[in-house]
C-alpha cells in the first residue's frame, strides 16, 4: 500500500473494516500496515492521537 493507489469505494471499504477489526482483536502490532509515517487518528474523543507508536500505545 505505498504510494499513491487509486482504490475503489469496495477495495476502500474492506481495508476500513479490516484496520478496525484488527483493532478490536487487539492485534496492534499488525496495525503498522495501515499507518503511514504521518499517520494521525481522529478517535471520538476530543483528542488527536499523532503517530502509530501512540495509537498503540493505548
């Protein structure tokens, strides 16, 4: 997944689902994947989370 990929709605989908089923299996380590270096997560808490080793990290 590296680089600029034109993805389908479909295609799109499936990855969302995995990258929050892998988070419900409690599998961070397997999250890397889906992160990019500038990655940034918007949780439905009022705060950022600002890169994959402190999304983990929780």
């Amino acid at each position: 997944m590296e680089g600029n990929v034109d993805m389908s709605v479909e295609a799109n989908k499936v990855l969302v689902r995995r990258f929050f089923e892998t988070i419900e299996q409690e599998k961070y380590q397997d999250l890397k994947v889906f992160c990019h270096p500038d990655f940034v997560f918007y949780p439905q808490l009022r705060s950022q989370i600002f890169s994959y080793d402190t999304f983990t990290y929780f």
